[in-house]
C-alpha cells in the first residue's frame, strides 16, 4: 500500500478517535456543551466524508483492479466510520427525545414511548447495520465474479486470436497445396 494511502488511513483513523472521544464526552456533559459538541463532531464526520472520498479516489488511482473494500486497512476504517456515524445518529435522536420528555406533561407515557422508539430505533439500527454488511459482501462477491469474467475473456480473446492465426496458416498451406495439384496435372494432362 502507498504512503499516500497510509496517511489518509491514519488521518481518518485519527479523527475517528476525536470523534469517539467526543461522543463519549457528549454522553457526560450537560445540554450547553452538548450543542458545542454535536457541532464540533458534525464537522468532524465532515472531515472523515472528505478524507473517505479522497481515499477512495487514491485506491482507484493506484489499485485499478481491486475493491477498496477488498483492502483489510480500508474496510475496518470505513466500518469504524459506520458504527459512529451510526452512534452520533441514535445519540441524537434519543437526546432529541429526552427533550421532548423534559417539556411533555404526561412524563410517565412519553418515557413508556421513548423507550419504545428508542428500542424500534435499535432495531433499525441494527438491520441497518446487517443490510450494509450483507451489501459490502454482495458487492464484493459480484467485483470477485467481473474480475473472473474479465480474466475469462481475456483468455478467450488470446484463444481467438491464436485460431485465427493458425487458419490464416491453414488457409495459406491450401492455397499451396492448390497451386502444387494444379502444376501436377498440368504435367500429366
């Protein structure tokens, strides 16, 4: 793997980390600084989408044959990436919820509803979650299929052109074997 490809995965890798430290902080401070926080983090998945994109683009520059996903170091990023966006996301909608709780009148019903959202939206999350894995591994069965189909007609190709240099040698030794039966029954007739 290149150095450029490296850097990126380390830079991503890095910012993954401040975004898990701060999602971790979010869960412990109060609602002042979690505003602070969700903007900081948002700009921060902001930072990893941009590095992602330009990651990609590099392994496609230097690895035309393959799958990014295919790559170990490039699939456990862009994973790591899934689970927190996905974190930051449920951390969002259950803090939205807790403020609806905080204003609603009827505490007891809303908190019997939340945790019903909130145990539909880990459910979600996690076919979610199951859906993408299953795609990544469909995408990369059908990559692995186009490359074998790509090779196989490679060697069609190679076969093909190799027959149609032994009829040209075939159809030269006929047009041989034509003038040399010719000139033979000149002779005789």
């Amino acid at each position: 793997m290149s150095y450029i490809l490296n850097s990126y995965i380390e830079e991503i890798n890095e910012t993954l980390s401040n975004i898990d430290n701060e999602l971790k902080n979010n869960c412990n401070n109060n609602n002042n600084n979690n505003n602070n926080n969700k903007e900081k983090i948002k700009k921060l998945f902001e930072n990893v989408e941009n590095d992602i994109s330009l990651l990609k683009l590099e392994y496609n520059n230097n690895n035309k044959n393959n799958n990014i996903n295919n790559d170990p170091n490039c699939r456990v990023v862009l994973s790591k990436y899934d689970q927190l966006k996905l974190q930051f996301n449920k951390s969002q909608l259950i803090s939205n919820e807790s403020y609806n709780i905080n204003k609603s009148s009827n505490f007891n019903s809303s908190s019997n509803e939340t945790r019903e959202k909130i145990l539909n939206l880990n459910k979600m999350m996690d076919n979610n979650t199951k859906m993408i894995q299953s795609s990544r591994q469909e995408i990369s069965s059908m990559t692995n299929l186009a490359t074998d189909l790509s090779n196989t007609l490679h060697s069609q190709t190679e076969q093909m052109k190799n027959m149609d240099k032994k009829f040209d040698s075939i159809d030269a030794n006929i047009d041989k074997s034509s003038k040399t039966i010719d000139k033979m029954s000149k002779r005789w007739f």
